[in-house]
C-alpha cells in the first residue's frame, strides 16, 4: 500500500481511539494489576512479574475521606487478628489484636483501617466469610 493510504488508516484508528477514550472510565494498571494479583492469590495462584514491569505489592495508603464514620471494632476470632501494613495479605505484619480487644477504626470492603493507629486488619477471612472482628454500635462516632 501506499504512503498516503498508510496516513489514511492511521487518522481514522486515531479519529476511533479518541471517541472512545472518552467515554471510557480513567484506567490505573498499578491498580489493576493489584486487582489481579489479589484475586488470583484468593484462588491459591501466586503471581510473580518480571522485573521490568512496575509492580507494587503495598497498596498506597489513601487518606480517609472527609467523612467516614469511625466505629468501635472487638476481635472475635480466638486466635486474634493480624495488623497489617496494606489491605493485602501479604502485606508487612505490624502486630496482633488479641480476642476480645477492642479498638477504633473505619471499614473498607473487607478491611477496617485503624484510626488512633497505623494499620489494616481483614474483617472476614476470605474463604468461609467467617467473621475476624465485629462492630460494637453503641461507640459509633460520625467525623465531618
């Protein structure tokens, strides 16, 4: 084919690209590729990439919102609960919460992030849904 048939093709991929980028929702593959990774690990399959791909397994601390409601959270299971450094857990252990300890935090899905300290504890274990921690309602604090 020609030069000038090759510039043709290439402006209509163009003028498609850009009508479609558009309307597309803004795409993270960090993100992704966290999104991946975990939901591989909860199907026993590790992922390991090559070096030359940009991949970070601490998922980055986003500061909480304006307004999230802070709850009192005691730790049900008999074993205690690990504090984590990100919600993944292969993340760095920071500690444990023993039975019955109570502490301060908000949820995130399936994680409460601490509030009077630093850290993440999975609320449901990932295989039965069996409960790690439970909400205590009546020290239920709202932050504006």
């Amino acid at each position: 084919s020609t030069l000038q048939e090759k510039l043709e093709f290439l402006k209509l991929m163009r003028r498609w690209y850009d009508v479609r980028r558009h309307h597309a929702d803004p795409y993270d593959p960090l993100t992704k590729r966290r999104e991946m990774v975990k939901q591989l690990l909860t199907i026993g399959i590790q992922v390991k990439f090559p070096p030359w791909i940009h991949f970070d397994k601490e998922e980055p601390v986003q500061p909480p919102s304006k307004h999230h409601i802070t709850d009192t959270w005691r730790v049900r299971a008999k074993g205690g609960a690990a504090v984590f450094s990100g919600k993944s857990g292969d993340s760095a252990n920071l500690g444990t919460k023993k039975f019955g300890e109570s502490f301060r935090g908000y949820q995130d899905g399936d994680w409460v992030c601490l509030t009077d300290e630093v850290g993440v504890i999975r609320r449901v274990k990932l295989d039965t849904r069996e409960k790690f921690l439970e909400k205590r309602d009546k020290f239920r604090v709202v932050v504006k």
